[in-house]
C-alpha cells in the first residue's frame, strides 16, 4: 500500500503540473479560458500529491491524511465525469475521472486492510 500511495502521490504532481502548464489541453482536456481556474486546480493537485508522496514515508502514523483524500478522490470523481461525459471538458477528463474513482475506493476500502484498522479509527486520526 505504501508504494501505491507513493505512486498516486507522484501521479499527482505531475498532473498538477499539467493543469499548471496547460500541458494538459493535449490530451484532450478542455481548460477554461481563465487561467486563474487551471493553476488554482493545479496547485492544490500538486500539494495533495506532495501530501502522499509525504504520507507514504510513515503510512501507519499519517494514514488518517491518505483516508481523507480517497474522500477527495471521490469528490474528483463526480466532477470529473459530470464535467466530461456531461459537460464540455472532454471525454478524456470523465475517464480520468474513473480512475480517480478506483484509486479513492483503494484507499477507503484498502487502507484500513493494509494497516489492520477501522474505517473509523483513520476518520478521526486515531491512530493505525
């Protein structure tokens, strides 16, 4: 599960820098016209990715932030699809909403099984 959490954590980043740079529009993705929206969503993509990357060193002691951010993954998730397949962001962006989905559900339903902790034991940082 660390190396997971690692990985999701640099995948972050990276997409946050795409949204930063614009790099993103190649894939598909259609950014608004502002570019306040695009950095804005690119730097908090980039700090939730220096968060896991972080997280990951000490998994059992900081897994409480890994939980919380499946919740996020999941938020992203209905954005993601609402704004892609229903919206005018692209089809690449709803796909890339599915897979923030899967990684999300990873985390709630993998993290507890991982660490041998309850759901509710990492909602309230009580430790793994």
């Amino acid at each position: 599960m660390r190396k997971f959490v690692f990985w999701t954590g640099i995948l972050n980043v990276v997409s946050g820098l795409g949204f930063v740079s614009g790099a993103v529009s190649f894939l598909g993705i259609k950014l608004p016209a502002s570019g306040i929206w695009n950095w804005g969503l690119g730097a908090a993509i980039i700090y939730s990715g220096v968060v896991l990357v972080l997280c990951s060193r000490n998994l059992a002691t900081r897994a409480s932030l890994v939980y919380w951010e499946g919740f996020l993954r999941i938020v992203g998730f209905l954005l993601f699809v609402g704004f892609g397949f229903f919206g005018d962001f692209g089809i690449v962006t709803g796909i890339l909403g599915i897979v923030e989905l899967l990684i999300g559900l990873v985390y709630l339903i993998g993290l507890p099984k991982a660490l041998n902790t309850t759901a509710a034991n990492l909602l309230l940082d009580r430790g793994a």
